[in-house]
C-alpha cells in the first residue's frame, strides 16, 4: 500500500511547440479554488448603450471624451499602439486580431516583438510585466455597469499565467479588484477575438466616483517549474461600460453529478462521466451555476432539468428556490432527479434558469449536458465508464520514465455492487514508438491508502493500436492477477472503495495517451515520474485523457458439465485480433461442437465441428468481425462442457 496522495500543484498547460497534436499536462489549483470567473461570450452581444467607449483611434491619447489611457509598470513601453497584430519571430497570420474597428488601431501588449531572437542561451527570454490604465471614470450616476471590450490573446511559457482587469476605486491608488480572463485556456493555446463582458457593480459600488480599470500582464513571476511568460501578445480594442440590466440571470455551467461534494468523499457521487455502464447507473443528481449579471438581486431563482433518454422525454425536474442571488455572485443549485438511466444508449439534460423577474436576456439561460449509457447490447459490445467527450481530439498525454509522468488515468466512483473490471481501454496516439511496453493497472482507495489490486501484463503496442484522430476504436488491456496466465481475472469492485485506473509506461519509450474534452476536479490521476508518487489533480479544467473502466456487471454463467473426456486449451493469441487458435485434447472420439458468447451470455457464433477422433486439435476461431471485449467459448465433446474467457481487441 502507499499513502494516499494529493499534488495541488500549479498550472500546467500546452508545450511551447504548436503541432497538430499538442502533448499537454495537468492542471492543478487548491480544492478552494472559484468557479466564478465569468466567461467569454459571442461578439455583438452587448446589452444597452455605452456610459463610456473607447476605440483607440487616438491611441493613448484617448478617443472617449473623458481624458487619456496611461501605461505603466516595468514594461509599461510594451503595451503599444498598433493596426496589424503581433511581430517578432513567432507571429503568423492566425495572430491577426479581427476588432470591430480594427481599421483605425488597438492597443497591443506585444511580448512576443519585446523577446524577439531570445533563445535563452545567447539571448535570455524575459518575463514582461505591464499595465494600460483607463482615464478616472466617476460612475456615481450609474455603479452598476457591465465592462465590455473585444480581445485577443495567446501567452507562454508560465503555467500560472493568468491576464487579468484590475478594478480601483481611488483613482488607481489600489486595486484590491482582479478578475482574470485567461478562461481556462493553456499556455499555447490562441484565443481567437473574442468580446468579454464583466459585470463591475459588485466593486464599485460603494465607491463609484473614482474608478480606474486596467489591463495588466504579469509575466515576470516564475511558475513552479521556473517558466516565466515570456511569448505572445494580448490585443484590446473596443472597450464600453454599459448600463447593466436589472434582471439578467446567466446558466453559466451545467453539472451531471454533485461537484460540490468533496473529490475525497467515498460515498456520494461528484464525478461526471461522460461514459457510464448501465449496472453503474444511479438515481441522477443534475445542476448548474447561477450568475446573476445583472443589477438587481434575484428572488427564488430555481434550475429546470428536461432529461431525454434515447430520444424520449422522461421527465422535467426543478430545484428548490434559492432565496437571494445577489448582483455579480454565482453559485451552485442541485437538483435530486430521483431519475436512473434504464436504457442502453444516449442521456440528454437540458438545463434552464429563471427567477421571480422577467430575464432581459434569455439567450443565456439554458446549458445542454449528455452522456451516454453502455452495455454489452450497446455499440462497444461491453461496459465502459469513462470521462472522455469521445474520440480523440488531438491532444495527448506523453507518460514514461523520461517523461514528466510515467503514468496517467481517471478516478472511478463505484455505486453499486456486482460489478466486475476486467481491464482497462484506451487510445494510443500516432507518434508513440512501436514496441513500447505498458501496463493497464487498478489500484483502491479507501480515502487513506491506495493499492494495487489488479494489474496487466506487459502490453506490447503495435503498429494497429494507434489510432489517429477520428478513430473510435479503443485498444483493450486486460487485467492479469497471475503474470503468466494469458486469461484475464476480474476484480469484483466495491461500492465502499473508490478506483484511480492508470496506464503506466515504465520504460523510455514514447508513448501518447490520447485526450478530449475535460474532467471535474479530482477526476484525474497519475504516476509522477520523479517522486514515485501517485498524484491526485484538484484543478479545474483538466484533459479527460481516454482511459476507460471495462467492466461486467456479473460473470456469465456458463454450465460446465464434469468428464474426463475433452481438456480445453487457452486461445492463443489473446487477446486476439482478426483470428485466435483454440487448442483441445480428447481422449475418445466425440462429436464436438464450440460455441462463443458475449458477456451477458448471448450466443454469438457456432462452430460445428464433427466427429473428432482421440488427439489433439486446433480451431481457428474468426474474431474479426466481433467487437472489441470480452468473450467466452465453450468445448462440448460428448458428455462433457468446458469453458475459458478470450479477449477479442481490434
């Protein structure tokens, strides 16, 4: 056993390289840490008419009526007018900023020009820090107003990095205000123009006659692993305050689960998955975060949930009224359905928000979620839990012991009993090396320790195993308790335990494990190469990397019937590919007949195959147009019945 251990480390995001296919690491932020950043939203969205506007087309100088923008900070001279978009040796035409009035000029803080030829061997790649302040605005006539401003941005290589808008209310004095727009994006990520609105009543409120807002980068801080945000650029143009409407509620996030439970907790469910077994399906707890965008608070705000099962309306469900949801605070609403997915096939949650006013914008107030409930009648032919969004997106994990992480994978909640795993799928990503070694492993965790419980052998990738993006057709690796038996053993999983299921490259091959879409806080886990520690990720944001729990919810019964006749040998290869060899002995002639069925027991396939005389023999058994599992065949001979698992992976 070993502790039980959670990392709350910093960012970590995208590698500096932009490729078609990004190698990425986790994100990690303390179990504290706030959803309540707001979001960007579509251009042309904007709600009333401008209190105050600025396009630039004066530069600093200031084309608002009011007075002039200042810069400041160490490198105040970066911030700088500009028409085009970012320079420097690392500027392409998917840098362009497209603002509304991008004819007449920006603003550009443009690091990437500032560091133009760094290396870090003969020219050092410096941290830049700086700021652009708005002229003194005295709001006491309107507090309540919405910033908007249109933005473009891209940063490396800090994984803490975050731009952000200050908020003063001493005319720039201080600024205890900070809201940060990064969004959840990654280091080397581009965001591509985009209009921000930020509701500022909350702030300055209490002191609307002297405020000052600023944009401000602060690169000059290393992260953990001594990065420093050193590249690329942040473009702003077309910044307004607007009057903010009273009565503007905004569906911000939608939840399938309980996220608010504790990611420790050993009970209740606080992990989305986007992939559940129909056996692992429990009574659904669905929700949303609230904002409140607009200027006054609203009364008995209640969250609405339509629930669609495989295109059939099975029930719409409310929340209990939240009694106050006050200016600019959002906050979680659950809903208890009572609901349990019944059905193999597609789950779909609509989710809407309203209150006791009448919302002046409802464009906002609705969020679709959906997952997807499996089976062996399903199309994987077998039962997954998983936390991807599907095929692979591009993205990947690159885990071995030269690596940062020498194994990755996703914590699984288990609510009832009867389960069995027998391993684990996964997709291999183009550029991992032929040959590489891996394991597929489970460990439990009882909210103290974690251990090894079931295992595989050592996994051979070959060159059919990867899967290029759009490619749906996971790899299976299947549990093995005793090393040198070919025919995977499950573990029965308890509802008491939680589960962290890894792929693990112990060696120094490449190997890229595939991602797409993202995970609740607490879903992702992995092996850190250099402690030895396995590491438990908190953050908000994290890849969903594509490894699955293949599971049972029960072995299959298949009577064996005792003799002395027949001796029924292991398929070899298995797993198998397109064909296996299924080896047998009889000791008296017999006729003999082989049958194949899946795991809920359905038979799949019958071979006739004759009278037999005294010997051995071998079948060779099809497998390429079963689906990737579990299987199980049977000898009968005579009187007698044997069977054996193969696992069948394409």
């Amino acid at each position: 056993m070993v502790s039980r251990y959670t990392l709350t480390l910093p960012l970590m995001g995208l590698a500096l390289a932009a490729t078609a296919q990004s190698v990425i690491q986790p994100i990690s932020r303390p179990s504290t840490y706030s959803k309540h950043t707001p979001v960007s939203t579509p251009i042309a969205r904007a709600k009333g008419g401008p209190i105050f506007s600025e396009d630039f087309a004066n530069g600093l100088t200031g084309n608002n009526g009011v007075g002039a923008w200042t810069t400041s900070g160490p490198d105040a001279t970066v911030w700088a007018f500009d028409t085009d978009g970012p320079s420097g040796d690392l500027a392409n035409s998917d840098d362009d900023f497209g603002s509304t009035t991008l004819a007449n000029g920006f603003m550009i803080f443009d690091v990437n020009l500032s560091n133009n030829g760094c290396d870090d061997i003969n020219i050092p790649c410096v941290g830049r820090k700086g700021y652009l302040e708005s002229p003194i605005l005295d709001l006491t006539a309107t507090p309540y107003v919405t910033l908007n401003f249109e933005h473009m941005f891209r940063h490396c290589c800090n994984f803490e990095f975050e731009p952000f808008v200050d908020i003063s209310t001493d005319g720039g004095g201080t600024y205890p205000n900070r809201i940060s727009v990064l969004d959840g994006l990654e280091r080397n990520d581009r965001m591509p123009t985009t209009l921000k609105e930020l509701p500022l009543g909350a702030y300055i409120v209490g002191a609307p006659s002297n405020v000052r807002i600023r944009f401000g980068w602060e690169g000059d801080a290393a992260d953990a692993n001594g990065q420093y945000a050193t590249h690329y650029y942040w473009s702003v143009d077309d910044i307004s305050l607007v009057l903010t409407p009273q009565n503007d509620l905004k569906c911000n996030e939608g939840f399938l689960a309980q996220t608010n439970v504790s990611y420790d907790d050993l009970v209740a469910r606080n992990l989305e998955y986007t992939i559940n077994t129909l056996e692992q399906s429990s009574p659904l707890i669905v929700g949303a975060t609230v904002l409140n965008n607009g200027s006054a608070a609203q009364s008995n705000v209640t969250v609405e949930a339509t629930i669609t099962q495989n295109g059939t309306v099975v029930g719409t469900y409310t929340s209990a009224p939240y009694p106050v949801l006050a200016p600019n605070q959002l906050d979680s609403i659950y809903i208890v359905t009572g609901w349990t997915p019944n059905q193999v096939g597609n789950v779909e949650v609509s989710l809407s928000v309203s209150s006791d006013s009448t919302d002046v914008d409802v464009s906002d107030n609705t969020v679709d979620r959906s997952f997807r409930t499996t089976g062996p009648s399903g199309p994987e032919g077998w039962n997954t839990m998983g936390h991807d969004a599907g095929l692979n997106s591009g993205d990947f994990f690159r885990i071995g012991t030269n690596q940062q992480l020498q194994g990755i994978g996703h914590k699984y909640e288990i609510d009832n009993a009867g389960s069995l795993a027998y391993g684990l799928s996964t997709f291999f990503v183009d550029g991992t090396t032929l040959g590489a070694l891996v394991t597929a492993e489970l460990y439990t965790d009882d909210g103290t320790d974690l251990t090894l419980m079931a295992a595989s052998d050592l996994f051979t990738i070959e060159s059919f195993h990867l899967s290029g993006a759009g490619d749906s057709v996971p790899v299976f690796i299947p549990f093995d308790a005793i090393a040198s038996d070919p025919n995977p053993i499950p573990l029965a999983l308890d509802p008491a335990l939680d589960y962290w299921a890894l792929i693990s490259n112990g060696g120094s091959d490449t190997v890229n494990i595939a991602t797409n879409g993202s995970v609740a806080r607490g879903g992702l886990v992995s092996l850190v190469t250099a402690s030895g520690q396995l590491t438990q990720y908190v953050g908000e944001g994290n890849p969903a990397v594509l490894v699955r729990l293949v599971m049972a919810a029960n072995d299959v019964s298949v009577p064996e019937i005792a003799g002395t006749n027949a001796m029924l040998g292991q398929n070899m290869p298995n797993p198998a590919h397109l064909s296996t060899t299924i080896p047998f002995e009889l000791e008296r002639s017999a006729k003999t007949t082989l049958e194949v069925r899946d795991m809920s027991g359905k038979l799949v396939r019958t071979l006739n195959l004759g009278d037999r005389g005294i010997g051995t023999h071998r079948v060779t058994l099809n497998t390429a147009d079963l689906m990737s599992g579990v299987y199980f065949y049977t000898l009968q001979a005579g009187g007698d019945r044997q069977s054996k698992r193969m696992v069948v992976m394409h």
